[in-house]
C-alpha cells in the first residue's frame, strides 16, 4: 500500500482539495485498495481545542463543482510520527516544505516533495485563501495530482 500525506499551511483548502482529488482518481483508476491519502497542515491556526475546521467553503465547493465529497475533513497537524506513517509527504509551496523539514527533524529518507515538482514544475501551488483564486489552485492540484499518479505507476 502507498501511503500519501499531502500538506500546506493550515489544512483547510489546498492539501484537502489534493487528498480528495488524488482518492477520486484513484478511484476512477480501480485502485483505491493501493492506497491511503490524507492530509495535515504545518501549523495548528485551524485547530481549536483539538478539534479542527473543515474544509473551507470555497474549497469545498471547487470540489463539489468536479463531483467530488469531502464532507466530514477536518484539519490536522503533520505530527513528527507521520515521517514514518507515509511513503510520501508532499507540500504545496516553499514554505510548506521548509516547515515539515523542520517538523519532521529532515529527510533522511527523501520522502518530502513539493506537488508539482511531478509535473517537472518547481513553483508554488498559491495559496487561495490569500489569492481568492481557487479555480487556480483545483488546477494546479489536479496537475500535480495526476503527474504523481503517473509517477508511482
């Protein structure tokens, strides 16, 4: 089983929409007994009294839009125990990276990428909750998502 954890800052917007993108074509593929996706923020603003948000509305409903459920997700933290729980950790911009390497005590196994770094494209994947471009992020993520499918098979 290949074990996948997306994250980005806060968990409520572009590593959500990336596990239920990536669960969705799995799922299309047949495969989903191959895997297990999740996905966690590096810092805990969206987790209150160990309860975390949900997935933001907008994002939410850019998924929605593509037929796909996220209902019941809620945000939270990259734990250092998840470097060895996951094959794969996979962030969505610089800073994302930069915070789980310092999370996670490093890399020694090389399991940390950026998203589209699958797509041979080293920029970030921005951030919609600043941008308000959530079109652009569900593309981005979707590329990403796709070119790391490819990748592993």
């Amino acid at each position: 089983m290949i074990k996948i954890l997306f994250v980005c800052h806060g968990n409520i917007c572009r590593s959500p929409m990336a596990e239920f993108v990536m669960k969705d074509m799995v799922s299309q593929q047949n495969m989903s007994d191959n895997f297990f996706i999740a996905s966690a923020a590096t810092s805990s603003e969206e987790i209150w009294n160990g309860i975390g948000n949900p997935v933001y509305p907008p994002a939410k409903a850019k998924l929605a839009e593509h037929g796909i459920n996220c209902s019941g997700k809620r945000a939270v933290q990259l734990a250092r125990s998840d470097y060895e729980k996951y094959d794969y950790l996979i962030g969505m911009d610089s800073a994302n990276i930069r915070s789980m390497h310092r999370m996670l005590g490093g890399d020694p196994e090389g399991k940390i990428f950026k998203l589209l770094s699958f797509a041979n494209l080293e920029r970030d994947i921005s951030d919609p909750w600043y941008t308000g471009d959530f079109e652009a992020a569900y593309r981005d993520v979707k590329e990403g998502c796709r070119a790391l499918l490819e990748y592993l098979f």
